[in-house]
C-alpha cells in the first residue's frame, strides 16, 4: 500500500521531490473522478487532497468509499490558499523558513 498526492499541477513538484506519488487535476469534477479512480485501484493506504482542488473529499466519493476501510483521506491546505487567506506572506515564511534552518536572516 502506497501514499499519494491529489493536488494541482503547481503544488505538485514539491511533493514529488519529497518522493511521493502525484496525481493531479485542474478543477474540481476532474479532482473527484480522479480521487474515485485512485480509491478504486486499491493501491493506496493513504490519499492527502488539496482542499482547494476539493473541498469536501470525504463527501465527493462518499459512494466509492462505502464499505471501504482504506484510503485514508487527508485534506490539506495547500501553500496558495495558507497565504492568500492572510497573515504573513510567502517571502516572510522563507525568510523565517531558512532563518530557523541555518541561522542566518537572508534578502530574498
């Protein structure tokens, strides 16, 4: 059983180089076809969602998963709509990111 991704193509490159499987979409009918194929398959323990792919993944396949114990589905919110709903922007975040990594308070 495998992990995987559903996010969009954007979001996508950063979990690939965590080395995780990615599935993506650009809407959300596309997002929940996709999560349906993907549970269908049975290959997955666990399925993280974009929330801003699909908002409601739990209730887009609330069909497919009946009687299924597995995948596991994980909504997160992805780093566009973090920093778009407020607060610090995505310079400030690296800037504090890399500060707390090596130490040192770079310009970005």
């Amino acid at each position: 059983m495998k992990i995987a991704v559903l996010t969009d193509s954007e979001t996508a490159t950063g979990f690939r180089l965590g080395g995780l499987e990615v599935h993506t979409a650009q809407s959300e009918d596309e997002a929940r076809e996709r999560l349906a194929e993907m549970i269908e398959t049975d290959d997955f323990a666990l399925i993280a969602v974009d929330e801003g792919l699909l908002p409601e993944p739990h209730e887009a396949v609330e069909r497919v998963m009946r009687g299924r114990d597995l995948p596991v589905l994980l909504p997160f919110t992805s780093l566009a709509q973090a920093f778009a709903a407020g607060g610090e922007d995505a310079t400030d975040y690296m800037r504090r990111l890399v500060k707390s990594t090596i130490g040192y308070d770079i310009k970005l």
